[in-house]
C-alpha cells in the first residue's frame, strides 16, 4: 500500500482559513492553578471539546469534506468510528448535503451515536470491534460506489486537526515545552509533529495510549504497521492496528509515546472532574493520565494537555465513580 503525501504547515493553514466560517476558533487554552500544583509543573489544557459536537474530530471532517469533489460528495461518504470521528463525518456531510453512512461497534458510545444519527447519518452498528467496521465500511463503499473516509489515512483530516496545534505554538502559548496528545488512530499527535517541525518550534510531542489497545504505540516502536489486542473501554483510543500515514509522521517525529492503563484513565477523569471541575471521556482524560504517570518527567516545565473530546455518558461516568 502507497502512503499518501504528509500535509504541509501550509496546508494545515489553508485548512484553518477553510473551517474558520464554520467553527468559534481558537479553542481556549486554560490554565490550570489546581493540576499544576498537582503536577509541579505549568498544566494549561487545550479544550478540544469546545466544538459542536464535543470533540477535536470536526475540524478534520469539515476541511476533508469540504475538499472533496461534487461527484465524490454526490456519491456519499462511507466511515468507521467509534463515535467522534463519525461525528465529524456526519456533520460536514450535513453542511455539505451529501449522505454520510456510519458503521460502529455494537455497544459503542449511545450519546455519540445519538449526535451522528441527529446529524442526518445512517448509523449501522455491526462488528465487535473498530477495526471490524473498518473492513465492513470498506466492503459498503466499494459494491455501492462511495468515497470511503479513512479516520487515519487522510491528509486533508490530518491537516484540519492539525489547526490547533497552529493555534497553540503560533500564537496562545509558543513557549510551550511539552504537548501530550492522545493517540488512538493516530491523526490527532501527527498533526502536532507536522505543525511543529513546520514552525520550527522546540516543543516536545508526546503520545499517550492505552495499554489495552497498544496498536499504534507497538507500530511506532516496530516501523510498520501492527495489530494489537483492541480492549481498552476508551474508545477514542480503541483501535486495533496502526494507519500508515500518522505512523511515518510519528516515526520521523514523535519524541515520546507511553502507555497508560485502563485504571489510570479512569483515574484522571475522576481527577480532572475533582481539580478543574471539567468533565472529560476517557480519551479526553488520557494526556492527565500519562502527566500524573510521568510527574518527574515535567516537572518544572511548561505542559499543555490536549483535551480532546468530552462525550462521555452518564453511565460510564457513574461506573467510573462508582469504581473510586
């Protein structure tokens, strides 16, 4: 398989002048008194989940749909998501008037598939797994002629997400020392890598995933893409092999990846809810995770943690709590 072409710092650019009409941009940038003196270090959050649909995703959907051809839009768009990903899909394919069908895991998220379903999408749940409707959203596109959406493979996804890390080291916070980025597909910290070695700007990356689901931390450690065990119950960081394209920005850029467990994700939801009275999804809450794990690390420095979707359900929330 032929690896796309990275997207540029121009095109993540041109991605920004693109979602502007659409979106309140930037997203804050807050910090942090109380997990920064949990941390010993300088916390600000990146609220992510400061968007329509609760999640950083929409700006990949809206710049990658909004790019696409009238034929490829006409035809319909076809998906694989665990929730937020297909959110984004759905959105823009609304705002775009092209059909838009979505296959998750069955069990996956309600309150999320509840938003695609309310953005006009067909949502079909079928497969135990994310990377089961991977394959049964590739077979759907191909016998009905639609424009399969990769939630990895996409340049022009990976550019318009990559919009807020340009928001972050161009202009609200330059100095930053360390980015923590959570990792499930892997989208979300490439872009980081490319807007930083665009901008030339000295900020470590960092990627924290689920050592319930390692894929893409075990692909960036081997050089090609793995399969995993997909178990984690965060499933914004439930997939269970690595794309080809996040992986070659991350192997040339990534400075660190760590694994964090199910538990301490857990955890750091019930912290960030307790400290900084934000209400994150566990995917959300994996960059404070991976901080509370590696305290000597940051220690002193300047940290921003990527915040990246707050759709969680009451139920899981209440589980978690419950569990504490």
């Amino acid at each position: 398989m032929t690896t796309a072409a990275a997207p540029t710092l121009e095109d993540v650019r041109a991605a920004a002048a693109a979602i502007e009409p659409y979106l309140s941009l930037p997203t804050p940038l807050l910090q942090s008194p109380a997990l920064s003196e949990l941390l010993g270090a300088e916390i600000s959050l990146k609220l992510e989940f400061a968007t329509p649909i609760g999640a950083f995703k929409l700006r990949g959907g809206l710049n990658l749909v909004g790019r696409l051809s009238d034929g490829e839009r006409a035809a319909g768009l076809v998906t694989a998501s665990t929730g937020n990903h297909g959110q984004s899909v759905a959105y823009a394919a609304q705002l775009h008037g092209a059909r838009a069908v979505i296959f998750v895991p069955e069990g996956a998220n309600a309150d999320k598939v509840a938003a695609m379903e309310r953005l006009g999408a067909e949502v079909r749940s079928e497969g135990d797994r994310f990377d089961d409707c991977i394959r049964l959203a590739h077979s759907f596109a191909d016998v009905n002629g639609m424009r399969f959406v990769s939630s990895g493979d996409e340049p022009s996804l990976i550019a318009g997400v990559g919009t807020a890390a340009l928001e972050v080291l161009e202009r609200q916070q330059p100095e930053t020392d360390v980015v923590i980025v959570p990792v499930g597909g892997g989208s979300g910290v490439s872009s980081w890598c490319v807007v930083r070695d665009g901008l030339g700007s000295s900020s470590k990356i960092w990627g924290v995933q689920s050592a319930q689901a390692p894929a893409a931390y075990e692909s960036w450690r081997e050089g090609s893409v793995v399969t995993r065990p997909n178990l984690t119950m965060a499933e914004g960081l439930a997939t269970g092999a690595g794309f080809e394209l996040p992986l070659s920005i991350m192997r040339e850029s990534l400075d660190e990846f760590v694994l964090v467990d199910d538990d301490a994700i857990g955890d750091a939801v019930v912290t960030m809810l307790e400290h900084q009275h934000l209400l994150l999804e566990p995917a959300g809450a994996s960059t404070l995770a991976a901080a509370l794990g590696n305290r000597e690390r940051i220690a002193g420095r300047k940290v921003v943690l990527v915040c990246s979707g707050a759709n969680i359900t009451r139920a899981q929330l209440q589980s978690l709590l419950d569990s504490r």
